[in-house]
C-alpha cells in the first residue's frame, strides 16, 4: 500500500486508488506527495523534510514530492537506499514524459514501479527499539550501561590526569582538558539529511 497525500489535489479519485494500491515487493515504505509549489524552490530540503515527518519506519522509507507549479519532482529516501539508482535519470526516463502529457498519477505510479525494482534487493537495517510501529525511548538497562561507561571513561580520565600532574609544565598537565575545534565531531551529525538518497528533476 501506498500513503498518497495529493495537498494539490491533482489526482483523480481513480487515480489516487489505483496509486495508493500499487503493489510493491521491496519493503521500502512509499509516502507521494503533491503540493502546488515549494518555498524558494528548495526541493531537496522540502523532501528530506516531509520523509521526517510522514515517514512512520523512517529506516526504510521513500518519498515522493510533485511540485505541481514549479513543473518539478523530487525524491528523498532513507541512507540505506541511498547508491542504488540516479534519482534523475530515473525521473527523466519514467516520470517527465507521463508529467508533460499532463498524466501525473500515472507518472507516480511509473516512478514507484520503478524505484521498487531498484531497491528490492536492498538488505534493509532494522528499526532501532520499535513499539507498535512507532519508535520508542530505549529500555532502562541500556541508558543505565551507557551512563556507567561514561562515568569509568570519566574515572579513568581523572586517574590518567593525577598521574601526570608532577609534571611543571601546566599546559601538559591541562591538555587532556583542552577543547581542540579540529576533534569536534559535532559536524557528523547533519541534521540536513545530507544521508538520504535521493534527487529530483524539472519537467
């Protein structure tokens, strides 16, 4: 089953049926999405953002996003489908034509059908802690281990720290303290979706 949310109401009811009851085989779960125009034509952010807030197994999820009046189309999807097509050359083979001649749930269904061929050989990574279908906090035991690691990395640090502390060169004796900006890693964490696949195309 598909999740078809037509906000610029560009599908007829036969269409959005036929669309949402596309059979798929991958296990990628597929979100369409049509919308009249995107703010400053920022497709790319647009998409990665709708999969975060649509998508219900974020792991494994695909979203579609038609533009209507900015004659565009963008896919986003989760990291783990991330190399296995090129987003333009499949909406410039399966999705423009159909789009152009004014037939876009058809166009939908087209680009679906192909993505799944894509990704039906895509080893997907399990869901991290689900209940019911919705991620959920992790259990008790493992926040209390990771928060004894932290205080024996802690108690190590400060036992390492004593041992040099004879040492008069106080910079030395101070330097397992010192905030080096080329050590942060707080750039790994990117939070715009620069791990999903994915990529768009004009029409």
């Amino acid at each position: 089953m598909i999740r078809v949310i037509d906000d610029a109401t560009v599908l007829e009811a036969a269409g959005r049926t036929a669309l949402a009851a596309t059979t798929t085989t991958s296990g990628a779960e597929f979100i369409v999405m049509t919308v009249r125009a995107v703010a400053r034509r920022a497709f790319r952010q647009h998409a990665v953002s709708m999969r975060r807030q649509l998508s219900q197994e974020y792991h494994r999820s695909v979203v579609i996003v038609l533009a209507v009046d900015d004659r565009h189309i963008e896919i986003a999807t989760a990291a783990c489908f991330a190399e296995r097509f090129d987003a333009q050359a499949l909406l410039t083979t399966y999705a423009v034509p159909l789009l152009r001649a004014d037939r876009p749930g058809e166009a939908l269904a087209a680009v679906i059908t192909a993505l799944d061929r894509h990704l039906v050989h895509v080893a997907i990574p399990p869901p991290p802690f689900v209940l019911s279908g919705r991620a959920a906090n992790p259990p008790a035991w493992l926040v209390w281990l990771i928060i004894a690691a932290i205080l024996a990395a802690f108690a190590m640090h400060v036992v390492n720290g004593s041992s040099r502390s004879g040492s008069s060169d106080a910079s030395s004796s101070d330097s397992g303290w010192s905030s080096d900006s080329g050590s942060d890693s707080g750039g790994s964490s990117d939070s715009g979706g620069s791990s999903d696949g994915g990529g768009g195309a004009d029409y």
